[in-house]
C-alpha cells in the first residue's frame, strides 16, 4: 500500500511511519516546511528504502494536490494541537485544521484515494456529561483548538456523505510517550522535575484518560485492517483515569524522588475553557476495529510511565527539544 501521513514529523506521526514501514508499506511523510531544513521526529526514524519524505503545507492545496496523486491510503494527522497557543492564535488554527484538512480531502476526491483517516481528538467533548464518554457524547468546543477539530471532523464527515468518501475519523484520548512535545502533562511534569528546582503547573485537580503511544498507534493500524468502517467515528481510548494530582505522585515514585509543585495563575486555563473531566469508552474501537489498548490499568499504566520517565532521561533525547519549552 502507498500511504501518505501528514504530521509524521510529530508525535504520533513519527511513531505511525515506523510502525508502517515495518509493516513493509510504502510511506510518504509529509513533514512541515522550514527554511531550516528540520523534519522534526523524522529525523530519529530509521531510514529505509520504502519511505520518502516530502516537505510542504496543508494550506496549500496546489501542493497537497500533487502529494497525494498515486497514493492509496491518507493517513491526517497534520494540526496546530496546542490549547493555550490556541487562545492567541486561533487563526492559524482555522487555517490549519479546518483549511487544511479541507484541502485534504479535496485532493483525495479528486485523486480517488481509497481510505482516509482522519485524526480528531477527545477535546471535542469537552467536559465529560457522563462517564465512560462514548462516540455519541455530545460536543462542546472549550477552546479553539477543540472547534477548530469539530469544524475538521464535520466537513470529513459531509465529504462522505455527500461525495462518498472513504473516510473515518479516529478520535485519540491524551496520548502520551517517547517524543511528546515539552508542553504537554506528562512530559512537562517529568522535565521540570528533572531539570527545574519546582514543578510550576496550572488546575492539578482535573482527570484525563492516558493512552500510550504504542496503544494509540495499534489503533491506527487496526483500522487499517478493519472492513466497513466509512463514515465511523472511532474513540481510541485507554479507558483509565488520573487526577494530575494523583499523576504528579505517580511520576515521583518512578523517578525516585520529588520536587515542590507550584500553581501558577497563568497556567491555568479560563474557568469556562478548562476541559475537568475526559474518560472514553473504547467499546466502538474494540467492535469495529478488533483493537483493545494494553496499557489500561493503574499497573499497566505505571510500566508506560517507566517508558517514558526513562526516555527524557537520556540527555540525547532531552537536547532534542528547545530548552525553553521547559520554563514556559
Ligand atoms: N497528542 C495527543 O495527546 C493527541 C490526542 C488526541 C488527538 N491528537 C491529534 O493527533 C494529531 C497528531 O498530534 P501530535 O500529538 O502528534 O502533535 P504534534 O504537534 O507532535 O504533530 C503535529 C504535526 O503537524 C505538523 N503541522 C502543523 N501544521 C502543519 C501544516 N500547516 N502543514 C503540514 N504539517 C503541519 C507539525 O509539524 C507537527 O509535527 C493531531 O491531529 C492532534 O489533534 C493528539
């Protein structure tokens, strides 16, 4: 299969065009254009014969439209994800997410590409109503991040059925892992425990359903795999919460020692964005998709802790970051 990933320079992205490739598909990853010539986690993937990398923008059509010709599969990741950058720029998110993902599937209609997966996220629900939040919950957008990737997960979903588009939309919980950028939860606790003299985080009393990469990534793949499965709407969750205050001591106990944790004003997020509760039912993936997340218990998710602590731990990965994202 010839498979197109957008974002594959990111997180997720990364780990999905080493597990592709493996899987022996031919992977075009779309890396985002810099003048610095940086492909970001891409560049610690593992090169090999049946990858090609391509630079450029989901914001323009032009481009996106010659990407994908003689592609059989898109996999969407490509997105602006960070909620607080959100609420200073939301324009390039609507340009980025909507835009974007709207140029994408233009280019695959008219390329008659034969499955896309779109990526959207849990934050499309806001606040969780009711527990475990199953693909029917309602939506409410807290942040423009979070309408920004309604508005994508709409026009995905009018695309297939107004024109019959193959498409399925995988919906992530917080996923968390080798790679994560510094800004998120995890990774900021474990970085500024390591390498701050305290702790500076925003609400702690909030809860959120973790996934581990490796979780998340077998959720792709499985649908991947999956039959009958257009126009779906697909939670890939761990189904295990966590309070971040009860997180905070968790990653104490694996790294061995503990740090002052300081609330800062800035840090937290207005009253009415601030997202208290996020717990998905993983019933749909585990139907449709055969997938079932291996990290999804407080044991399991200690070991996943284990992983990631250990990997910013090494100073070669850590120097990969921009220092500053650390005292933000
Ligand atoms: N990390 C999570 O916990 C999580 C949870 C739910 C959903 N998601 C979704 O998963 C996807 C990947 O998230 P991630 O955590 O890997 O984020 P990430 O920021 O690491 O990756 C996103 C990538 O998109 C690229 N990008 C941004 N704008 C672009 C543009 N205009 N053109 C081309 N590329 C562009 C960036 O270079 C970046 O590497 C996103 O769609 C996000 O909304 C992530």
């Amino acid at each position: 299969m010839r498979i197109l990933i957008t974002g594959a320079d990111g997180f997720i992205g990364s780990h999905l065009t080493e597990r592709l490739l493996s899987l022996g598909h031919h992977v075009t990853a779309l890396s985002f254009y810099n003048s610095f010539g940086f492909i970001g986690w891409l560049n610690d993937v593992k090169k090999k014969p049946n990858l090609k990398i391509i630079k450029g923008d989901i914001r323009d059509l032009q481009f996106i439209e010659t990407s994908i010709k003689n592609i059989d599969i898109v996999f969407h990741l490509a997105a602006l994800i960070s909620i607080p950058h959100s609420y200073e720029s939301y324009n390039s998110y609507v340009e980025t997410n909507i835009i974007g993902t709207t140029n994408i599937l233009t280019a695959c209609k008219k390329n008659n590409v034969k499955k896309i997966f779109i990526t959207s996220t849990s934050e499309v629900y806001g606040s969780a109503k009711k527990v475990p939040m199953s693909e029917e919950h309602s939506l409410n957008a807290q942040s423009p991040y979070a309408a920004t990737k309604i508005a994508a997960d709409q026009i995905s979903i009018s695309f297939y059925k107004s024109f019959d588009l193959p498409i399925t939309i995988i919906r992530p919980f917080n996923t968390f892992g080798p790679r994560q950028s510094t800004r998120a939860v995890i990774p900021t606790i474990i970085n500024q425990l390591f390498f701050s003299k305290k702790i500076k985080l925003g609400n702690i009393n909030t809860k959120r359903d973790f996934t581990f990469i490796t979780d998340t990534v077998d959720g792709f793949v499985s649908a991947l795999k999956a039959k009958k499965i257009n126009g779906e709407i697909i939670n890939i969750s761990s189904g295990f919460e966590i309070s971040i205050k009860q997180l905070i001591k968790e990653i104490f106990k694996v790294a061995g020692f503990s740090k002052k944790v300081v609330i800062e004003k800035k840090r937290v997020r207005p009253n009415k964005s601030e997202v208290i509760r996020l717990l998905g039912s993983n019933k749909k993936a585990s139907k449709l998709l055969r997938w079932k997340p291996i990290y999804n218990n407080v044991k399991q998710f200690r070991l996943a802790l284990v992983k990631t602590v250990s990997w910013y731990n090494k100073s070669e990965n850590l120097n990969k970051f921009n220092a500053n994202d650390l005292y933000e």
